[in-house]
C-alpha cells in the first residue's frame, strides 16, 4: 500500500514538474514562423549532428535555430534563450528486395536510374520540447498547450532550410546526362531515295564487312562503322572508324547508331560539335530513310552504356585497388565525405587540406573563434563558419566511428558559399579539382585576415625573358599557390600498343624529369618584337622558382586543348618520386653582367594576361590556362555576358575562324586604358622588389629618376646607400599608399617529400571520379569520398594534384630520391 502511494506521489510530482516547465516555456516571447523564415532543424548549426545522431537536435523555439548536445548549452548562455523542440529520429533498415537492381541508365548516384546509393532505410521520428538549462527533462508533444503545440507542428512540418534554399535557387542535382540539343534540328537531307532495311546491316566501306558497331550518317543514309573502343581487359568493341572518315570526305555532321533506337530515344553523335547530342528532330530524320522509331527494337549497347559499363568495372578496380579487400579506419582525421551530388572533388581538395597543419590550426583548432566571431543566423552564409565547421567536424573523429551509423559529413552549405558567386562552382556539376583549389585559396585569402593559412603554400615564380635581338633581359614574377608542370605532348599523344594478351592499351609512361624539363626549359617566342631595336627576331622565355613554400602542390597538366577547342586527358602515368630536390630550378633573379630590357607598356603587352572591369577573372584565368591567348578569353567572356567557361569555350569553338579572335575587343579596351597609368607604378615597384630592393627604396627610386624602371634599377644600384632612412621621407610613402604591395612568401630548403595526391578517373575534368589518397604516420590511406581505408598499392603514377611537404633533414635520402639538374 505505502509502495503504491509512492509510487502515485512520485507520478503527481513528476507531472507537477512536466506543468511548470511547460508553464516556462510558453510565457516565453515566440511567434509561429512565417512561410520565408529559415528553420535550421537539418542539421547542427557549427557540426554535422542531425537528429539522426543519439542525442537528437535542438531547434530554438523563439530563433529556429538548431544545435547538437555539444552546442546547445554554448547558445543557451551566449543568448539566455530557454525554450527548445527536441527532434530525434530513428532509421531502420529495410529488408533487401530480393530482385537485383534495375539497369543503370545515368551516371549519377542516389537518382533514379543511377548507382544506388546505399540501403534503403525506414526512419521514424519523435519529438519533444524542453526547457534549458535542463536538457534531460523532455515533454511529450501531447501534454503541452496548444498554442505551444502549434509552433511545434509548424516547425515539424517546415521543409527545413536545406531543402528551402535548393527550391529557392531552383537547383537540382546533376543526374551526369551530359548530352545537349544538336544544332543541326534542321538538317538538310538528300533525297536519294535510300530505304534502310530493319536488319542485315553492314558497314558499307569498300573491303569493310563488320555488321556491328554500325552509324547511319542522317544526310545521306551511309552506313558507316564506328571506332574500335577499349570496354575492358582483353575486350576491344571491333571498328575501323569509317564513319568518322565519311564525315571528313562529305562534311555531314550527324550519324544516329543503329540498334539503338527506341520508341523515345537512340545514341546520337555530331561530328562537328564532338559530342553525344539529343536530337528532338530524330523520328523526322529516320523517317526520312524509312525507319519508324515506334516499330524499332533496341539490339546494341548505347556509347553511354558502354562508358557505364566501363565506369562500374574500372572505378571499382581503381577505387578498390584492383580488388584488394581494404580495411576501413575510423577516428579523427579519418572521416569521410558523403557525395551530395558530383562533390567528390571537393571531398578529395578537404582531404589534402588536413595534411596542413596551417589550416588544421586556422580552422580546426580556432574553430570557436570563427563562431563566435558573428551572429549565429549569420553563421549559415558565413565563409569562415562554414570553412570552421567543416575543418573541425573532420578533425574531431565524431563522425567516424567503427559501427556507427552517422559516419560521413555533408557539407552542403559549405560548397554553396565557396561557389558563390561563380558562374560554374555555384552549380552542382562536376569541377576540375585543380580549378577548385585556387577558388578556395581565393576564398581563404578574401576572407581571413590572419593568420593566413595560404602563406604555406604560396610561392613565387620567375619570368626571364631575353630579347635576342639585343641580349638584354626581363624579370617578370607571379604568385602562385599551384606548380603547373607540363606533360611532354609527343609522349603524352604516341600511339598506343597493345598487348597481345589483353588487347588492352598500353599508356605511355612519363618520368617527373620530362616534365620538369618541359616546364622549365628554355621556351623560343618566335614573333617577340624588340622593345628596343623594333626587329622580330625572337625571345628566349625561362621560368624558374623564386621562393620554395613549406608544402608545394603539383598539377600536372593531364588534360589539354585539342585543336577543335575541345578538352582532351592525356592517356599517360607519370613516374612521380617519393622525394623531389627542386634546387636546380631555383630563380637566382638578375646578374651583374645582364642589362634590363624596358618594359614597354603597348597596347598589346599591357592588357597580357590581366582580366578587366565586367570580365571574371576566374574564367578569364582558366580559359588561358588551357591555351586560348588572353585576348581571345576577354572576347568570349564579354560576348557571351559573364555567363560562364562553357559559354566562353562555346563561342571560341564556334568563332576559331574569326579574323579578330585574337584582338582586344573594342569594348574592352576603353575599359582597360583608363587603369594602365596606375598599373604601372605597381608594376614597377614589383619588379624592382623583386631584384632586391625594398618596397620603400623602390618607391623613392622612381620618383627620384622619373624616368622609368630601368634607370631605377641602374640608379638603385649605385645609390642605394643615400636613400635617407624610410621614416624622414613620408611624403614618398604618401604618393605611393594606392599601391597594392605583393604578399610575402616563406622559403626555405628545396627537398620535399610525398605525403599525397589526388586521382581522377574519367576522360574530362568534368566528369568521372575524384579519390584522394592521404600519407600519414608512414602509412598510406585511401579516402574515397565516405569511405577511408588503408591503402595497400597507392597508384602514386595516376595523380593529378600532387602535395609534397619540405623535408625535416636536408641530409635525408631515400631510395626514390630524384635530384634532377639543368
């Protein structure tokens, strides 16, 4: 008896304590949300905890702002705000369907008709509400006022932020079809009265029998064979690529393959635009040579299926390092990336980052500063939050754990605000991880003050150009936080054997000191006119490393400009050391015996390699890194209105005959003139800095001689000593306060060694697959967008962006130590 009235005592006073909490919570000032508020209920605020996590979230009831366990007391005493919905959920999964997965049709992950993305899973939910400091006392929904309860609902109901900001954007996630409208919707047929039977196909070249791998040129009716292609090992698609020769005798663009028409679609290809394309015209063209799609019946593999296949099969070998069962890790500085939409870059470029301790201290360990830096709504659209809760939720291990079922980030709201802005990373398209690197130091330099975790990998590089009509020399520096290294082109492009037992293709192999070589050898400008003599007799171009950084990123440039403008990989593997010793290409700036050449600042010269007002200087950049002069890019930037690199690259590959192409726009250049006055005193107190005098003896030098850069420097060399101590002469730092002084780069040892690099896998930049493979402690990972393993056989010959840290011991050696010499 005494037990039961306990136990109703205990009961009555529990839900006395359940009243006066809700009577707590709704004296509290809140408002229902309007249909435009942001409810942040996704996901933590400053980590990736989500409901999903054991702890639940915590939405604010009065801010709509949510917080993990970690992270909901820090909000409740920074803002005294009491009143929380408490969100769990719970997944279970379902159990396997027991007929195999349907085809897949798309190169994408998690969409209909592409890769599955995991097991399927049911979640259910729940939800309380509480009131801080006393996190642990949850009310039930059911037992608060209505009111109260209607806010809850409103909450539970909203799409959450995430999902809000996608619609808002009206952004979908890239599904990898990367086929477009032709441009020939009106072809011209020949009526020649050609009628192409349902089967019994051949290729009709003379000598030429194959009756598979057959394309049906839409102007004439030929049937032609397409090219022999590699599907996997010992499996080689037959083909003579007379179909391809056709086009080149006739001109005629568009072939459709046979035996892949359907009811709704067929496999076509546009010769002059090199690339699959939809035809909506299709049933019309066919029509024309008696074919009706309604009665055809599918009996060949499309070229997208063919490329599905081989992805399945070599990304699988590649990834999973030709089959070997790899053990996955866990714990901090071993959390994966989940793919949210063709993201494996980024996932790949974050990996690299946390090899560096200047940005593991600057967003990993001072990450609370960043956060408490701006408001907490703030955080969401803040560069340096978004960077710090990224950085920090990798390092921390909470979200890599053996048998955890949360593993993995998302950092969705992350690439959103690194993309901003920008017309191609803005989307969620494949990018060039290269490409992605600079954006974000970019980004980094923009927007954090100090300490500057870029410095540790900045650099400066040295342009000396000769002029051979007079011997005299030009010192031109860049920075740099990337070493571009050239691909020898005439090993990159031989042909490619067979072996007698697969018939898979040899790819050339390429050691590290040919691409040094052809990076840093000396460079013949034909057409260079003297500055002095006016004569066109050339220039010699050298580039050489001014500063060596204490980690030094590598690109080499696998992926060049065809001559169609179109974006070819080099199918090659380059020999890359363990350790590097870059001494011999170290810049030793001018000698004593050199005499400078005057920079001449035309026309021509002066708008080289600048972007100018209207003109995204990242496009503009990217377009000259892949060959096409600047000029060129500013016309096609403009013309096509800032719309993006493919827009730009478009228009080139559609405008290459075009006498101006590579003349300044007239638009642009009214632009760029007016800025030319003020560049060249930057310029000239660059190139003065960089001969070794300071910034302030290279200013005074130039007002003094008021005769331009060379008798400066001619002046500096004999004078130096009488320039009167910097702070007696402010009128001089006066005149110059507009100009934009160069950063300063660290230097140090020219020894490095590897310590990781990033693959890609896939013909473009564009398309395929990033993975990232990481050394640490001696040991070598494999980071694989959500899954992390060790790595037992890194395909070090395959990387694309390569990180070499500066070696400890300058007396150190190993057996893969490369020291190359001029």
């Amino acid at each position: 008896m005494a037990e039961a009235c306990g136990t109703s005592t205990s009961s009555s006073t529990d839900r006395w304590i359940e009243l006066d909490i809700v009577s707590k919570i709704c004296s509290l000032n809140y408002n229902l949300p309007e249909s435009d508020d942001k409810i942040f209920k996704d996901e933590c605020m400053y980590c990736f905890k989500t409901p999903l996590h054991s702890d639940g979230l915590y939405v604010c009831l009065e801010r709509f702002a949510g917080f993990c366990n970690d992270h909901v007391m820090g909000y409740y005493k920074r803002t005294a705000r009491k009143g929380f919905l408490w969100c769990k959920q719970i997944k279970k999964m379902l159990p396997e369907a027991e007929e195999p997965q349907d085809k897949v049709t798309k190169l994408a992950i998690g969409v209909e008709g592409g890769f599955c993305s995991g097991p399927k899973y049911d979640i259910t939910s729940e939800y309380a509400v509480v009131l801080a400091p006393d996190f642990d006392a949850k009310i039930p929904l059911n037992r608060i006022t209505s009111k109260l309860a209607q806010l809850c609902h409103k909450i539970i109901e909203n799409e959450g932020v995430q999902r809000q900001e996608i619609l808002e954007a009206g952004m979908q996630i890239w599904e990898g079809e990367a086929r477009v409208n032709t441009r020939h919707l009106n072809l011209e047929q020949i009526d020649n009265g050609k009628r192409i039977p349902p089967w019994g196909w051949k290729c009709e070249e003379e000598g030429c029998d194959l009756k598979e791998n057959l394309w049906l040129n839409l102007t004439d009716g030929a049937i032609m064979c397409g090219r022999s292609q590699y599907i996997q090992e010992g499996v080689m698609s037959k083909g003579q690529n007379h179909a391809r020769l056709h086009f080149d005798l006739t001109g005629y663009p568009l072939v459709v393959k046979l035996g892949t028409i359907t009811k709704d679609d067929a496999d076509v290809f546009s010769y002059d635009e090199d690339e699959s394309v939809r035809d909506p015209n299709l049933k019309q063209h066919l029509l024309h040579f008696g074919i009706d799609m309604d009665k055809t019946e599918k009996t060949e593999k499309s070229t997208l299926e063919m490329e599905l296949d081989l992805n399945q099969k070599w990304e699988w070998e590649m990834c999973q390092e030709d089959g070997a069962n790899l053990e996955l890790v866990y714990g901090p500085g071993f959390t994966g990336i989940i793919n949210i939409g063709s993201s494996c870059y980024i996932s790949a470029t974050l990996q690299m980052l946390l090899q560096i301790p200047d940005f593991v201290q600057a967003y990993g360990i001072e990450c609370e500063k960043h956060f408490l830096n701006v408001s907490i709504f703030n955080s969401h659209y803040d560069f340096n939050c978004q960077t710090a809760k990224v950085f920090s939720s990798l390092l921390s291990g909470e979200f890599s754990r053996k048998d955890g079922d949360c593993n993995g980030i998302k950092p969705v709201q992350f690439r959103k605000i690194v993309g901003r802005g920008n017309a191609e990373f803005s989307t969620t398209r494949q990018q060039d991880a290269d490409e992605y690197i600079r954006i974000l130091f970019d980004r980094i330099d923009q927007f954090l003050k100090k300490p500057k975790p870029v410095d540790a990998v900045r650099f400066k590089l040295e342009q000396r150009l000769e002029d051979q009509a007079t011997n005299r020399v030009r010192y031109s520096y860049s920075e740099e936080v990337v070493l571009s290294l050239n691909v020898p082109e005439k090993s990159a492009f031989k042909q490619s054997e067979q072996t007698v037992e697969t018939g898979a293709p040899v790819r050339s192999t390429i050691s590290f000191a040919d691409c040094l070589s052809a990076t840093f050898g000396r460079q013949e400008i034909a057409d260079f006119r003297s500055p002095i003599t006016n004569e066109v007799q050339g220039a010699i171009e050298q580039y050489r490393i001014a500063t060596f950084p204490d980690y030094l990123i590598i690109q080499l440039k696998k992926f060049t400009l065809a001559e169609d403008y179109s974006i070819k990989k080099l199918d090659v593997n380059v020999e890359m050391p363990d350790e590097i010793d870059l001494g011999a290409f170290r810049a030793h700036g001018k000698q004593p015996e050199e005499m400078l050449l005057p920079h001449e600042f035309a026309k021509s010269e002066l708008t080289l390699n600048r972007s100018s007002p209207g003109i995204d200087p990242q496009v503009f950049n990217r377009l000259c890194r892949s060959g096409i002069t600047p000029e060129a890019a500013r016309r096609a930037i403009h013309i096509t209105k800032n719309t993006g690199f493919d827009a730009a690259l478009d228009w080139i590959m559609h405008s290459v005959g075009d006498r101006d192409i590579n003349e300044e726009h007239p638009d642009l250049w009214t632009k760029v003139f007016p800025l030319l006055a003020s560049a060249v005193d930057g310029i000239a107190i660059e190139q003065l800095t960089n001969l070794g005098f300071s910034v302030y003896q290279a200013r005074y030098a130039l007002q003094k001689v008021n005769t331009g850069i060379n008798d400066a420097a001619d002046w500096l060399f004999s004078n130096v000593d009488s320039i009167p101590p910097e702070e007696k002469d402010q009128e001089i730092k006066d005149y110059f306060f507009s100009v934009d002084v160069p950063k300063e780069c660290r230097d140090g040892k020219e020894r490095y060694r590897l310590i990781g690099f990033i693959s890609h896998m896939g013909s473009s930049p564009f398309s395929g697959h990033y993975v990232a493979h990481m050394k640490k402690n001696s040991k070598w990972y494999l980071f694989n967008d959500e899954k992390v393993a060790i790595s037992q056989n890194p395909p070090k010959f395959l990387g694309y962006v390569y990180l070499y840290e500066r070696c400890c011991d300058p007396e150190a050696t190993t057996s893969e130590e490369i020291s190359i010499r001029n």
